[in-house]
C-alpha cells in the first residue's frame, strides 16, 4: 500500500506522508485488532464461537482494556487533527474506521471518546460513503 517508487522524481515530503500512514496501518493491524476486534469478535460469537475464541485466546477484560488504551491514542490525537495523516482522508482513516465504526458490537462505548465520534463522523460524511452493515451474533 506504502510504497517509495525508485524513480529520479523528488517524494517533497512523501517519505515522512509514507512513514505515517504506515504507522497507523501498523495501528490498525495490531492495537486495534487486539483491542476493539477481539472485544466485537468475543461478544459476537460468545459461547457460539467458543472454540475460535479460546483458539485465539480472547480474554474480554484484557481486551477492553486495550480497547480503551487504543481509543485514548486515537483521541488524543484527533484532538488536535481532523485526518490521522494530513489535511484529507487517506487509507490510515480507512484502515482504522470500521474497526472503531463498531466498537458498540465489542461492548465499548465511543462516548468517553469526542474526538474519535467526531473522527467517525467526519468519515461518514464523505461522498460515496456507504454504511456497513452489522453483524448479527450467531443464533443459537
């Protein structure tokens, strides 16, 4: 996704755009996916999907607590910019935005989070956007 091309032409300030969204893909794929993705994966499939939760060893306390902590960097963050790299969405807004979009389905409330609401607002209002769907847990 993040790739330098090897041509002559000059990257003015590429490189240090590059570095960041790289850092919040790197974000995304790890303090989110342990955090608000376990927590929405361990409360969708419940005792349904106990055998891929104790496969993956989800333990919901650990992770709504690291849930919380992401959200916390992201909040801080977004306090003092609209976009997580630049001045416009880029693919770190797309990589992170439908794990937060549905944090309600991990049982952790955005309502502590202004900046991150704001955030997920701000991505919902740009054109093309199409809401995703819920999940439905697993009847029994």
């Amino acid at each position: 996704m993040c790739e330098i091309s090897s041509s002559s032409r000059t990257l003015d300030g590429q490189v240090s755009t590059i570095a960041q969204i790289t850092a919040w893909l790197s974000f995304a794929a790890k303090e989110l996916a342990i955090g608000l993705a376990a927590a929405r994966v361990r409360h969708l499939l419940g005792g349904q999907g106990i055998n891929f939760v104790t496969r993956l060893n989800i333990e919901i306390d650990r992770a709504t607590a690291q849930a919380e902590k992401s959200l916390e960097v992201l909040n801080h963050y977004l306090s003092a910019h609209q976009w997580l790299v630049g001045d416009a969405p880029t693919i770190a807004d797309i990589a992170c935005f439908p794990v937060v979009e549905f944090a309600h389905e991990g049982k952790i409330s955005l309502s502590p989070y202004s900046h991150v609401q704001t955030w997920v607002d701000h991505v919902k209002q740009l054109p093309g956007y199409v809401p995703m769907k819920e999940l439905a847990a697993p009847s029994a």
